[in-house]
C-alpha cells in the first residue's frame, strides 16, 4: 500500500527492502545473458526482491567456473591432438616421420665411380611422372658402366665432346639420352669422371604397369597387336624408355633436381642381392673391352635382358666392387 507523499509502506510480513546493483552491461561477466529489469539503466539500483528470471548467484559462479575449465583443457591441448581434430587438414609429409618421407636420391648420391654407381643403381627405384600426374616406377635390375675417355667403348673415347654426347661431362647426376638405330632412345647417368656415365639396362616394372603397356605398344615397331607379358615391359634400354616415354627432350636434365624423372631408395631387404658381372652387350667394335666385366644384374631376376651363364659361373656374386674394378684394367 502507498502512504502520504508517496512513500511505500511496508507491511507486516512484508519483504524488507534489497539494494541490488546491476552489473555493467557493457562489459558483461557472460556476454548475451545479463537482462536489465525494466527500464533501469546500468548501475541504477532497484528495490525489491530478485526480477523474475534472473539467474541465482550460486548458479552463475557454476557456469562461469565451468567455461573456465573448458577454456584451459583446450590451452593445455597437445598440438597433434588439435591437428587430428581439425577436418581437412591433411598430414604434411615434411613433417612425418622419416619412414614415411619420400627418399628422393640427392646429388651427394650420383657422385661415384662409375663401376661403384652402376652396382648401387641395382635395387633403387625410378620413377616417371608423366604430364597428367600419373607416376610409373620400376626397380633396377641392370645397368652397364662407362669409365669415360679410356674407355673403347664409351661415346666419350679419347675424351671427345660433342653436343651428342656433353651430358656425360656434366655433373654427376646429369642425364644421357640418346638415339640407336635412328629410332629407339638409351637412359645413361653421369657419374664421377668426366665422360663416365651408367647406362640403365632392365627394369622390374612395380606401378603403372597398363600404362607402360600402353606405352610400348603405340611405340614398338614391330608384332603390332600382341599383348606385351609384364617381363617384357622393361627388359631393355630402349623398351624401358618406351615404357616411361623418354626420349631425348630429357637429355642434361638433372636426375636429383627433375620434377618428371627421378630415383627413389628401393625397399629394404634382410639381404643384398646377388649381383652378376658379366661383359657389356652391343659393343663389338672396342677391342678387349667388349669383355671387361662391366655389365652388371641382379641374380635371378626375371626381369634382366640377357642372362650370362658363363659369367654367373666364373665370377663369384657376393664380390665387391673393389675386386671387380681390379678385373676391369
């Protein structure tokens, strides 16, 4: 009931005045929740009991105490968990594990003699991205070395350079194609000394297989329509060209460097294979060193050109590279 002048009086059992003063709303405790009873400006005070609907002190101080709590459990968030909860974010692989990294071959590797390369080419991985992506790889099973201006056999006798042939005096690394027969490509690898290279003879074909298939029947020349077997794919130097589709546009490029060609580390294995040495092919015309051991294939593999019984039995496969370089001069 209202007295004289206005004033309120209380009655009995009446409630006793509150003082409640509202928060600031421009800087609220939790943005989107305060509510302002009526018409009553911040800091304004107001008397009475609690406005309906407003929410209890003890409650507030709850939720407030909770949102704290889930604001430091994301702080203290390792980086890999929020990583992996992130949709879309893809793994990168600079920043995998080193077994998951691509072992791209760098130039410190190329940089070798080229009897020591041309063995340790045996069971590395080449691979060739063609321009709509797709990748084809293929495991090397044979390669032939080339010591440079000594050697009889070799483009660079006598030290001669020419345009043909100035990949082989580029850094190690550095690609050799060039033309036989007027139609069909060879891959060499320049090694350590100037005119040494290696020539990659046979592939074992291991992804891209109908793809290279298609590769070698829209280029062989001859037994148009049959189906190529999976052995015949890579098993020479001009057919691994066809199936990778090498030609001479790759000449002098950089084997480390190439974002179309390169070479990968091979698979692991418990055991080094049994590698052959045996005399080069096609070269009939250098005097003795058409049999100097200089070709040299992995033991069994189905995949090689031409297999050398007499060789396979005359030198021993698990000798080094050293001994085979005592048998070459």
């Amino acid at each position: 009931m209202r007295g004289r002048g206005g004033t309120a009086r209380l009655g009995r059992g009446s409630l006793k005045p509150v003082s409640v003063v509202l928060p600031d709303t421009e800087h609220p405790a939790f943005p989107g929740r305060t509510r302002r009873p009526g018409n009553a400006r911040a800091g304004s005070q107001v008397t009475g009991s609690r406005e309906v609907g407003q929410m209890p002190a003890p409650l507030s101080r709850k939720i407030g105490q909770k949102k704290q709590q889930l604001a430091q459990s994301e702080q203290q968030q390792t980086p890999k968990e929020r990583l992996s909860s992130t949709p879309g974010l893809l793994r990168s692989i600079y920043f995998s594990s080193p077994e998951d990294r691509p072992a791209r071959l760098g130039p410190e590797y190329f940089d070798q003699p080229a009897v020591t390369l041309a063995r340790a080419f045996l069971g590395q991985v080449l691979v060739r991205r063609l321009a709509d992506g797709t990748e084809l790889r293929g495991r090397i099973v044979e390669t032939e070395a080339y010591l440079g201006p000594e050697d009889e056999a070799a483009h660079s006798r006598g030290g001669r350079q020419t345009p043909r042939n100035r990949g082989m005096f580029m850094k190690p690394g550095t690609l050799y194609v060039y033309l036989i027969y007027g139609m069909y490509f060879c891959l060499n690898v320049s090694s350590q000394g100037a005119g040494a290279c290696v020539l990659l003879r046979a592939l074992e074909p291991l992804e891209g297989l109908e793809t290279m298939r298609q590769l070698r029947n829209s280029l062989r020349k001859s037994t148009v329509g049959r189906s190529l077997k999976d052995r015949e794919l890579c098993n020479g130097p001009s057919k691994l060209c066809q199936a990778l589709a090498i030609d001479k546009s790759f000449d002098q490029r950089d084997l480390a460097q190439d974002e179309a060609v390169w070479l990968e580390h091979g698979p692991l294995e418990s055991s080094s294979p049994a590698v052959v040495a045996a005399a080069r092919i096609g070269i009939g015309h250098a005097g003795e060193w058409t049999q100097k051991p200089l070709r040299f294939y992995v033991q069994g593999s189905p995949w090689v050109s031409v297999v050398d019984r007499v060789a396979e039995q005359m030198y021993q496969p698990q000798q080094t590279a050293c001994s085979d370089c005592s048998k070459v001069k």
